[in-house]
C-alpha cells in the first residue's frame, strides 16, 4: 500500500508531497513547509522541515513564523542587502528568544529546518540540519555546481535543540542567480535516501527538469522513489525564477 503522493502549484512553481511507503514500514509524515510570496516585490520566503518522533517541533516553527511573518515582509520590503541582514537577525533573534527555548522543551521530538529567501537576483539561506537546497542553471551545471548548501547532521531545533547549546551550531549564506532561468529546489533528506540512491548524484536530480516542466519534473522525482520502496516522506519545493541582469563574470 502507498500513501498519496499530492503535487500543489503557484505560479511557475510546485510544491511535491510524498508521505511515505507503508509496505516498507512508514506511519507517519512529519514533514511540514511554510511560504510567502509577494510578485509584487520580486520575492519569496520559504520554510522546509522534516521533523521526527512527533510533528511538534515543526508545527512550533511555523506558528512562530505565523506569528512574526509581519516582520518578514516587512524586511524583504527593503533593499536587498537590508532585506537579508534582516532576516538573518530575526531569524537568530527568535530561535535564541527565552520564550521559544521555554516552548521546545515542551515538546516531543526535534526538527531539521531550513530557511530560503529570493529577492532579485539573490537568495539567502538559514539551514540546521540535513534538509537539501539545490539552485540549477546551465551556466553553473557546467561546471558540475548544482547544491547550495551541505548536510549537518546532529542538528535539530525542538527537543533536543542546537540553540539550547553554548555555540548554536547553523549554516546560513547568500547566492546569486545567473542570468536566465534559474531553479530553485528545496528537499527533505527522503529523496537522497531512496534505496538504490537514484538522486545522490545532485546532477542526476537536475537532468529530471533538463526536458520537462516543472510540475512533471518534480512529479518524476516522487514517483522514481515511489518506484525504488522509499520508506521515508519526502517534500519537495521547487520554483524558477527568470534573471533578467547580469551575473557576476571574470574580468578576463
């Protein structure tokens, strides 16, 4: 028996749901994600976590964005460079607050959680723990670059909490996009853990959109580990942004 695999769209972007094999055990899903968007403003902000022995660390994480998204769009309001030193310190400032401490140690279970945002022709990047955030272009895939950022494994926020320690440990940066198209992906660990790792080559992940749509090519992605017996639920976000500036090249 197989769960529901659910894909949801916006604008040229989808939102793929796998919730995990149960003829290889799986009995839950404690995946969670949480998005804002403003076209208006040319940006996005975007969630992922992939939670464990409950949901609740999860769910704490996008109550306490619901409760302050206000001061997210008002950071990606600004210029660029303020939007994401902003978010950067609200980021910080909220999972070291006493009150959000106090809250994840009355919960069961932990998080991964990792945080993107894209403004122009950058985005930024808060990660603890081992969920995955790709950004694929022609020009980069030629020279064998397709992940952003690397996996941290005994990093978690909840329960047992890297910002109840004495040095929070995190990864966080920023990147620009190259002119044209650009793809951004984010994923919970279940799609590079497959049984037979079909996606633990990041190339092998960036050839599913190389001739399809983005709907299908995330569609491509669940039912590959659907077809290999995956056990764990899987989330995937994937957008593309079209760059009309000029990237960043060398002088010679």
């Amino acid at each position: 028996m197989w769960t529901s695999q659910v894909l949801l769209s916006w604008a040229i972007s989808s939102i793929g749901r796998y919730g995990g094999n149960s003829s290889a055990g799986q009995y839950k899903n404690e995946d969670g994600c949480f998005i804002l968007t403003n076209p208006e403003q040319d940006w996005e902000f975007v969630i992922l976590l992939d939670a464990h022995n409950s949901s609740e660390s999860a769910e704490l994480i996008v109550e306490a964005f619901s409760q302050i998204k206000g001061d997210v769009q008002a950071a990606l309001s600004l210029s660029t460079n303020e939007a994401f030193q902003n978010l950067q310190r609200i980021t910080l400032n909220l999972f070291q607050s006493e009150e959000f401490l106090e809250s994840c140690q009355k919960i069961k279970g932990e998080t991964a959680c990792l945080i993107a945002a894209r403004k122009g022709k950058y985005c930024w990047w808060f990660s603890v723990g081992d969920c995955l955030f790709y950004l694929h272009h022609s020009e980069l895939a030629s020279l064998g670059q397709y992940q952003v950022n690397q996996r941290h494994f005994y990093e978690w926020i909840g329960q047992v909490n890297t910002f109840s320690q004495a040095v929070p440990c995190f990864s966080s940066g920023t990147k620009e996009l190259r002119k044209g198209v650009n793809h951004l992906l984010m994923t919970t660990d279940g799609l590079v853990e497959c049984p037979g790792e079909p996606y633990i080559d990041p190339r092998a992940i960036f050839n599913e959109f190389s001739h399809s749509p983005n709907k299908a090519g995330v569609r491509n992605l669940l039912k590959r580990i659907q077809d290999n017996n995956v056990r764990d639920s899987t989330t995937i976000l994937s957008w593309m942004v079209v760059n009309g500036e000029e990237a960043t090249i060398p002088s010679e």
